[in-house]
C-alpha cells in the first residue's frame, strides 16, 4: 500500500467514526426529546422515567467527551501526515471545510461548551 493509500485508509476510517459519534449524538438527544414531549403530552409525572432520562444525558456527555477525543485524534494525524509524506488537504473527506482556526478544548470555559455541544 502506497502512502497516500494509507493515508486516505486512515482519513476515511477517522471521518466514519467522526460521522458515527455525531449520530449517536442526535439521536440520543433526540431520544431525551421524544420522551420529554411524549411526558409532557400526556401529563405525565417528571419523576416517570427521571432515571431513564438522567442516564441518557450521562450517555450525552460520554459521547461528547468521545468526540472531542476524536477530534484531537484528528489533529494528531493531520500534524503527523507530513511524516508520511502526505499533506492533509489531499485527502479526501466529508467534503465540508473545517474552520479557520481551531478550537482550542484545552481552555476549562471551551472545554464546558464542546462537552455541552
């Protein structure tokens, strides 16, 4: 296998689990949603399924934590590409542009944001 061919292997199994975290979060805060409005609808008790709901949230903040790992994953190869004779901007990936500059998730008041997101 030819570098780029390693390069581009290791980028699309990153975007795929990126993708994956992402929809696991939609659809767990969609879950919270659902359940919520399906209480609410019928008059039931907060206390009905509290902890069912407070699992989910703990579920949320796993995943984010998750994605901000991927996301760091991310970083360490694009600055380890080079090493592989690869520039980042090369390789195929979900097609949308990354920001300008990055988010810095080591600041505490950045961190509370991405782990809330």
């Amino acid at each position: 296998m030819q570098r780029r061919e390693l390069a581009q292997t290791i980028a699309t199994s990153l975007f795929e689990t990126e993708a994956a975290l992402d929809a696991a979060l939609e659809k767990a805060a969609l879950l919270i949603a659902t359940t919520s409005a399906l209480r609410r609808e019928h008059n039931y008790s907060a206390v009905l399924g509290h902890e069912a709901v407070a699992a989910l949230t703990r579920t949320i903040d796993a995943l984010g934590a998750a994605r901000e790992h991927a996301v760091a994953a991310h970083a360490a190869f694009e600055k380890a590409s080079p090493q592989l004779g690869v520039r980042p901007t090369t390789l195929h990936g979900t097609g949308t542009d990354k920001p300008v500059t990055q988010i810095d998730t080591s600041r505490p008041e950045l961190r509370a944001v991405v782990s809330a997101a």
